[in-house]
C-alpha cells in the first residue's frame, strides 16, 4: 500500500472530491491487503497517520484558546503549522478545507484501522512466546526462534532491546538479525538443543535470553508473523 501522506490533506490545489477518491482508495487498499492476512505495513502507517492528524487538529484548538495568531500554512517536511501572528489575518479558505477534509478522513481511517487491529489481536492471541532454558536477569539482549509455517522453517533471530525519546514520551525498539534457519520436517531439532548450539557458536552471550516464539497460523511471515512477534517481544521484556 502507498503511505497516505499528509500531502493529500495540504494539497489545496486539488479538488476536494479527488482527495477524497485518494484517500478512500488508499484505504481500499490498506483493507485489501488486511483480508490477505497481512498487517504490515498498512496497519503502522494508518496509526501514524492518525496520530499526525490528530497532533494538527489539538494544535489548532490550543493555539486558538491561547493565542491570537492564526495559521497561514504547513510544512511539510516537519509536519508542522506555520503560524502569523498578525490579529487581523483572516483565515485561509484553502486552510479551512484541509481541517473539513481532515475531519472528513478520521472516521474512515479509524475504522480501517480497527479492522487491522482484530487481525493483529487474532495473531497475538494465537502465538505462543516461552522462555528456552533458564532465563538471566538481562533480557535486553539474546535470541528468539520463530515459526514461519508457510516456509516449514524455524527461524533464529538475536535481538536488542533499546529505549528511545520521542518529546517526554520513551519508545522500545527491537532490533533484529536473523542467525539461521532450521527446516521443520518430522524430526524437529529441539529449542534447547538450538540454544546450546547458539551458546557454543557465538561465545559473546555466554547466556543468553533465549524464547520461542510458536504459532500454528499459515499466515504471511513479512507481513504479520514477524511484526506481531517483534511487539509480543518488546511487551514481555518490559515487564
């Protein structure tokens, strides 16, 4: 799916029923590809698209509640208002069309993501993450395995846990590298055994944090096996 840009909304030289068609054609797509049991990475950009949209909307009212400027612009590259603070300044009518179509979109894009949202709960519910071994008090480095049921394969990731700023807000991030891949045939290699073959060949983690990630879903690895399991990671070494 293209990414909706802001763009689409800032475009006041479009007409406003094209932007429309844009926008409802974007999020067809987005539904398309939800039916075809893949998340990633529609459902991502409509939640930050959302949030985007939503910091414009706030932004205008507590500026309007606050201050006598009004808004002569947007840039783009920083998703940000230009402001004029000039008291007599009437309100663009261009500006005025892109909050009407900014509250046209919401519903429709909220509702799109909401669909995405049963289909990312669904695979959550159904995917088993388990500790291999014993588990080390620093969680924030080690590796998982996970099933890819389309592949018959049994993937080995390491991964790193780290803490970013966004304003006052701290985000975790996952950081991952596939190891190897083990095939599953009738004789499947234990995790244990995989974990002490890993202990044996990178000797850097001497113990690591290992888990399992397991599934029985047939559902496409890229797009929604692997991003659920990345958040399932992050929510369980929170904790």
């Amino acid at each position: 799916m293209e990414h909706i840009s802001l763009e689409i909304f800032f475009d006041s030289e479009t007409d406003w029923e094209i932007n429309q068609y844009r926008i409802l054609a974007e999020l067809k797509k987005a539904r398309t590809e939800f039916g075809q049991k893949k998340i990633y990475p529609s459902l991502a950009m409509l939640i930050k698209l959302n949030r985007e949209l939503n910091q414009i909307k706030d932004e205008r009212v507590n500026l309007s509640q606050n201050f006598p400027k009004q808004i002569k612009g947007f840039d783009f590259k920083e998703q940000k208002i230009i402001f004029e603070t000039s008291k007599n300044l009437e309100l663009n009518d261009n500006i005025e069309v892109v909050f009407d179509l900014i509250d046209w979109a919401l519903p429709y894009i909220n509702e799109t993501i909401e669909e995405g949202t049963v289909l990312f709960d669904f695979v959550d519910e159904n995917m088993l993450l388990e500790q291999v071994g014993i588990l080390p008090m620093y969680k924030e480095e080690g590796y998982f395995m996970i099933t890819d049921n389309i592949a018959l394969e049994l993937q080995v990731h390491r991964y790193e846990c780290s803490i970013f700023s966004s304003g006052k807000d701290k985000y975790r991030s996952l950081n991952t590298k596939i190891v190897k891949t083990e095939k599953q045939g009738i004789i499947k290699k234990l995790p244990e055994t995989i974990k002490q073959e890993l202990i044996k060949e990178r000797t850097d983690l001497p113990n690591p944090a290992t888990y399992l990630l397991d599934s029985d879903l047939d559902f496409p690895f890229t797009e929604t096996i692997m991003p659920v399991a990345k958040r399932k990671m992050i929510s369980h070494i929170a904790v």
